[in-house]
C-alpha cells in the first residue's frame, strides 16, 4: 500500500520512476512496477551518496525539508574511516 500511495502521489509530479538503494533485492523494483512506475538501483552506496551530501548542505546550496525526523536521521550519521576500506557512514548504534 505504501509503495501504490508513493507511486501516486509520484505521478502528480509527472515522475514516473525513482533511484534507490539496493535494499529489499528485487521487491522495490517489483511493486513500483505493478503500479506503474520504476525503480533503478543506484550504482552508489549509501555511503557514498551521505559523503557527497555533505559538502552541498554545508555550503548551503541544499535546502532540506523542515522535518523533524529527517534532520535527526542526517545528524545522527556516524562516519567512520577504516584502513581496509573507504570511509562509511551508518546510523549511530543506540543501545
């Protein structure tokens, strides 16, 4: 029901297909399609597209919604850098 709503309210905005993360495999693809639109995989990872957000919201050349909760999700990324691997970020672990 949540992707039928999304894919309407889509389609006001003459926007028929979305990019997304690589979560849920093949599902995402599927219900956008049952209803009409499409659903590409990015070919970044999350990690990437936080790192190359920062620099815009900094510089102020992003204006964000004014919505609670995804202010608290961006602030509360934790970027962690290892020696193996390029930087990620990740939500913060609450225990």
């Amino acid at each position: 029901d949540v992707v039928k709503d999304f894919a309407e309210l889509l389609r006001t905005y003459r926007v028929t297909g979305v990019t997304g993360d690589r979560y849920a495999g093949e599902w995402p693809r599927e219900r956008f399609q049952r209803h009409g639109g499409t659903y590409t995989p990015s070919s970044r990872t999350k990690s990437d597209i936080y790192r190359e957000l920062v620099a815009p919201i900094n510089g102020g050349r992003v204006a964000l919604l004014d919505l609670p909760v995804l202010h608290a999700q961006l602030q509360g990324l934790e970027r962690r850098v290892r020696k193996t691997d390029p930087d990620s970020s990740d939500p913060r672990r609450c225990i």
